[in-house]
C-alpha cells in the first residue's frame, strides 16, 4: 500500500481524491472509515478495533491536511481523521468535529499532562475536541562528515550558508518551514505582525535561492542525504533515523531554544453515524500495541508513553532520543495554527514557483 500510494501522490492531490472516493464515502451504519496519514492505518492501529467489534475498519489515507480538509468540505464523510493540532482548529471551527469523550477511552490516562491539556484543545468537562495519537520533531538532519564544523555548533543558518548553496534542502508545508525559517531570524510566526511577516516572506525567497528542491516527503530527503547531494535537510526525526540505521554519518541537530515538536492527534467527525464505533477506534490508534509500533516502525513518539519504559535503549538511539523523553517534550515549541495561513500558503507557492 505505501509504495502504491507514494506513486500515485506524484500524480496529483486530484487523482488521491477520486481514488479516496472510489474506496468509499465514508459515513453508513457498517465499519467506520479512518481517514489518516499514511503510515498510521498499519493494522497494529486497527488491531484493538477488530479484535472488539470483530469487523476491520475501512481506512483512506491523505497526503497533506489542505487536502484532506478539502476533501471533507466537499461532503467526504470518514468517522474518525488524523489531523495535527495545528491544523484541527481548522476542522473544527468548519464545523467537522464532535467533541470526544474522553471518561470512554482506555487509553486516555496512558497520555502525559502536557499532551492532555495542550491549549486549545478542551471542549467542556471530561471531553476534548482533539486527542494526542504521537509527536515528533522538526530540525534539520545533516551530514557530519560533509559539514563537520556545524557539530561544534549546530545552527539552523547552514540552510543559508553559501558554501552549500545548492545542497540543502527545505519542506513543502509551511507548518514546517515558515515558523522554522522565521525563528532563524528571531520571528515567532504564531505572533508575527504585518511587518514580521514582510521580513519572513524576505527570508524565504532568499531560502528558495539555497535549496537543492523543495520536498514534500521524507523518502527524497533520505535519498538526498544518503547519496552526498544534499548536506543538510529540513526533516523529521524519521529521516535521521532511516539514515543513522543505514550507517550514514549524520546528525538531528538540537540548536538553542530546541526543535519545533509537531503533535498529531485523532478526532471524530460531526457526521459520523456511529460514535461508539469511532470512540472505539479513537482508542484503538492508542494501544499499546499501536503505541510500540508508533515509535519501533514508524519512528515517532507515541502519546501512549506507558509502553515507553519497555523499550530497549537501541530504539531511543536510533531516533536521537533520550531515554527520558518528556524533557524534550518539555524543552520544544509546539507547532501551533499560523495566522493567516491562506495568505501564507499562497505566497509560498508564489515564492516556490518564482514569482
């Protein structure tokens, strides 16, 4: 399936939603639909699910949030979603979403404090609009042995540093790159005025001038770095990991102030027709089992972290993680709703497309 669906992603957002389409409409009184990344409808997510309703449930995947927030303003109605908490307010100020009940989820007391009470996310007593599924980091994974100075001091500022013009490389989506590239200039993009964004939108026409490509996925990233093409990448902590386990020189850096942590979650749609069913597979993406495939295959956090203990000391190496990972939880900035992000969205593409 991946491998499918990393072909037909090259063809265009128009040809998934027809393809979601034809797999189904979502919605009816049968097995609940999953509308989610990629990786995250591997069956250790819907385990738990089937093993209590003795049914699978139906999945489509998505590969960028415009898209799929698009796809469910044009009726597309799954049960369940995967959104980021950067991007559910979207979804729920739309109108999308129910507020789940959290008192009817297993899973729910396995998540830490800080993830359970992220701002923004409560929708009354005892239920949320938005729960925790997994986190990670955005940073910049680089070659220590084409860049060795930037092991004495890691700097997001190798993505403008002449020398390797040409051989980095930045993300597509502007919930990565635009508050990455304005803390590099001492902008928070989640307060930035007029005047700060004119400085930022500066920064990445200069930043579009440095790259090698844009990406919008983490396989030509790897391949990048992999073969010397690139020196230095804006990643996922997965990139590294997929290169460190192939014994590549690299590094994730942890400059000051920490990495940006994304935290991506589970909601329920306003139209699904059967709540339980969904609850049921709001908690399934939460098991134990899940959460040990989260971190072991996938390479992301888990907001389960009772299985984290569990784990052996060869998993936390290979993603650059300490064993105590709620420190780092603690020490990165959230990725949070950017302020006027169509505007932001469109003069990316512009700057992208070299207008």
């Amino acid at each position: 399936m991946k491998q499918w669906f990393r072909f037909i992603r090259r063809l265009g957002t128009g040809v998934i939603a027809v393809l979601i389409a034809a797999c189904g409409s979502g919605g009816g009184s049968g097995s609940p639909v999953l509308f989610q990344w990629e990786d995250y409808v591997d069956p250790p997510f819907l385990a738990a699910y089937r093993q209590q309703y003795r049914e699978t449930p139906r999945t489509a995947i998505f590969a960028d949030e415009d898209e799929a927030f698009a796809k469910l303003r044009a009726g597309y109605r799954p049960d369940v979603m995967g959104p980021c908490y950067y991007e559910f307010p979207r979804w729920r100020d739309a109108g999308l979403l129910q507020p789940i009940d959290t008192s009817r989820l297993k899973n729910w007391s396995k998540i830490p404090a800080r993830l359970r009470e992220l701002p923004g996310i409560a929708a009354g007593p005892g239920r949320v609009w938005f729960v925790p599924h997994y986190w990670g980091n955005t940073s910049i994974t680089y070659r220590t042995d084409l860049a060795p100075e930037y092991t004495r001091d890691e700097s997001w500022n190798i993505l403008f540093d002449p020398k390797y013009r040409g051989r980095v490389a930045v993300l597509e989506g502007v919930d990565d790159t635009v508050p990455l590239i304005a803390r590099i200039i001492g902008v928070d993009a989640y307060t930035m005025n007029d005047a700060d964004w004119r400085r930022v939108e500066a920064k990445l026409r200069q930043l579009v001038g440095q790259v090698r490509f844009v990406a919008s996925d983490d396989t030509s990233l790897a391949q990048g770095l992999a073969s010397g093409e690139l020196v230095a990448a804006m990643s996922w902590r997965i990139v590294y990991r997929t290169l460190k386990v192939e014994g590549k020189p690299v590094a994730f850096m942890n400059p000051r102030g920490g990495p940006f942590t994304y935290v991506c979650g589970l909601v329920i749609a306003h139209a699904t027709r059967n709540y339980d069913k969904a609850l049921a597979l709001v908690d399934s993406s939460l098991s134990d089992e899940a959460a040990d495939y989260t971190i072991r295959k996938i390479g992301d956090v888990p907001a389960n972290s009772s299985v984290l203990p569990k784990e052996p000391d060869s998993v936390f190496a290979s993603l650059g993680l300490p064993r105590d990972v709620g420190r780092l939880l603690s020490q990165g900035m959230f990725q949070k709703p950017l302020p006027n992000k169509e505007k932001i969205v469109a003069t990316w593409s512009d700057i992208r497309a070299g207008l």
